[in-house]
C-alpha cells in the first residue's frame, strides 16, 4: 500500500520507509504539502526499466511504418484577407 510520508518524518523513520517499499510498494515524500520524491524497491524499479522500450522500437514496430507519407509543401500565396 502506498503510503505518503512528510520529509521530516520519512527523514526520522528513514528505515521504516525503506521496509514499507519493499513490503508495501512505493512510498511518496512531500515538502510543504507537495509530492517531490517517490521511494520504490530495487525490484520495482528493475521492473519498470525492463518494460520500457525504446522509441526507435516503437516506431518501427508501428503499424503504420512503411506507409509513404507527402511531405511537399503548398507553395501558393497566403490569401488577401489573413493579416500576417
């Protein structure tokens, strides 16, 4: 269960915080009120860098890779009526 720590307090029970990340999933600090640091077990954080992929990857793996795209551009004049 994720639990949300003040920083003082996660300061002073620094070993409890650890204990429930591991237990308990990941545990958010705040500072005044505010989210700032998230505190996960080692095998959280190896899970979620194994499930990232690469954009390259993304885009190749796309359906719509190899699809001819147009890239001209339309050359003719801005109309009277738009002010540039």
């Amino acid at each position: 269960m994720t639990q949300i720590w003040q920083l003082q307090d996660a300061k002073n029970k620094f070993s409890q915080v650890v204990d429930s990340a591991v237990q308990s999933g990941p545990q958010i600090i705040t500072r005044h009120g505010q989210e700032v640091v998230i505190v996960l077990s080692i095998e959280e954080y190896r899970q979620m860098k194994a499930s990232q992929r690469k954009l390259s990857d993304f885009f190749r793996e796309s359906p719509l890779a190899g699809i001819e795209l147009d890239f001209s551009r339309d050359t003719s004049l801005p109309r009277d009526d738009i002010a540039l």
